[in-house]
C-alpha cells in the first residue's frame, strides 16, 4: 500500500514484526502513517529497512521523521541506513529535507558515535543541518505533522528505552510500549487508550523454549493480562519468535484473548491496517 493511499484514515504499515534474532521475518519496525504524513519507528538490524520500505511502497523522500526507541541492534541499526539513503537524496533536492531521528540522550550518543566510524565523511557532515538528531526527554511532547505525540520513559533496567503516545488527528490516541516489558510509570499513557502497542516474546506455553522473561521481555497472555487491566480499546502484538509464522496470529490472539476480550491485531511483515 502506498503512503498516498486513503490519505485521510490514519494507518500502521508493519515492516517488521519479529525479534532481534528472527531471519524469518525482519526485526520490529513500523511506519505510522497520518493524514498529513507520519513516522518511521526504529529501523530493525540492517539495510532491509530500505527493502521493506521499498516493498510497502513507502517513498523515501516521503518520510520526514523518525523515532528511535533505544540502541539495541534490532532497532537502531536501519536508522544509520536511513541517514545513508536520505541524506544524499536532500542533497540532491529529491528529498525537501530536514530529516529528523527523534531519540533519547543514550540512542543520540551511539548515533553519532556510529556515525563517526561508518558512515562517509560527506553523508556524516549532513548530520546537524539536513539530518537532525532530536534528543527528547520524559514527558516531551511534539507535533510531528499533525500527530501529537509524547515520548515517555518505558523505565527499562536494562538500555534506556522510550515509548510514545500519538494522538490521532480523528481524536484516537495510540500508544507504543517498544519491546519491554510494562512499567507502571507508563500507565497515564497507556491506561484507556484506543489503541495499544505490545511486544510479545512468545506465547506462554513456549516460555521454557524462548525463556522471554530471562531476556527481559514478555508473553502474548501477559499483554493480554495486561491490555484488560488498563482498560484499552484494541491491543496490537509484535515483536515475537518466527518459529511459526504461518500459525502466529492465530495462536497468539488466542492466548491473549484468554484474558483481553477487545479486538487483538497480530500483523505480519509488510501488513498495514487503518487506525
């Protein structure tokens, strides 16, 4: 589906859906999409973001914006690609530009670092004045287009990591808890909202296999749990194994359902649906 298409509905293109160890699916990313244009969040692991914008038909010089959640490799290595690919499109007037990586101090540190050691001189120099990295802090609001979005503190133990709640330009408001599992300092963004964004490890019944708690993540019946519990509209799942691709949405609606009784979305790789 193309980013021009039903420009008036707000919409999610899922690139990627899987964990930072997948090969059967790429790495937890996703293009929100709104009326009057939108935002990539995180880049997955490598240069297949550029393929997956490619395959979902989202133009490069369409995307404006970008939230980087933390520097895990999963999610921050497809944002050195995109300042690779979009850089020299400003420079050659093919992108109107700026291009903006919206991120917490940790991630804007390992950007700029990384930068430094891999990236050529004259896309490097870009960085400051066509490509722009946003540092946010807890509870910073910011109009990116016409979503009103706030970044907020997910208080990982583990790597910083931040979440956002977007509202909608139709009132909705939906909100991305990254690939941690929940804290209750998220609850004021999260508790009632119309759509809710929850990584879900493996299904519980699988725990001894992919040990999620060990790694610091959680099951489909924990966001389950947990979806019910804060009284939202509509749970979306992501961020899983790839063992079963062919059977994931219906296994892990099914085990999340045992407690959330809202509609549950469990996309694939390249899958866009209306908010």
């Amino acid at each position: 589906m193309s980013s021009t298409a039903n420009n008036q509905q707000s919409r999610i293109t899922m690139l990627g859906t899987g964990n930072a160890m997948c090969v059967n699916c790429y790495n937890t990313c996703f293009y929100l999409h709104s009326p009057r244009g939108g935002m990539l969040v995180d880049g997955g692991g490598g240069n297949g973001i550029l393929r997956q914008l490619i395959m979902a038909r989202i133009p490069f010089e369409s995307i404006r914006h970008m939230f980087v959640t933390h520097s895990h490799t999963d999610h921050i290595m497809g944002a050195i690609w995109m300042i690779r690919k979009i850089s020299p499109l400003i420079f050659k007037g093919k992108h109107k530009g700026p291009f903006t990586i919206y991120c917490n101090d940790e991630v804007r540190h390992a950007l700029e670092t990384m930068a430094r050691l891999m990236i050529p001189a004259k896309i490097l120099n870009s960085l400051g004045t066509s490509v722009i990295l946003r540092e946010v802090r807890d509870g910073e609001r910011v109009l990116i287009d016409d979503l009103q979005v706030t970044f907020f503190d997910l208080g990982s133990t583990n790597f910083k990591q931040y979440g956002f709640s977007a509202e909608l330009p139709d009132g909705q408001r939906l909100v991305c808890l990254g690939d941690e599992p929940y804290s209750m300092q998220s609850e004021p963004y999260a508790r009632g909202c119309d759509w809710l964004m929850c990584e879900a490890f493996c299904l519980y019944k699988d725990r001894f296999v992919f040990n999620p708690y060990e790694k610091n993540h959680s099951t489909a019946l924990d966001a389950g749990m947990l979806a019910q519990e804060l009284g939202v509209k509509r749970l979306v799942l992501y961020h899983t194994e790839d063992t079963h691709l062919d059977t994931r949405a219906a296994a892990f609606s099914a085990e999340a359902s045992q407690y959330f009784k809202g509609p549950i979305r469990v996309p694939a790789d390249l899958e866009s649906f209306d908010l």
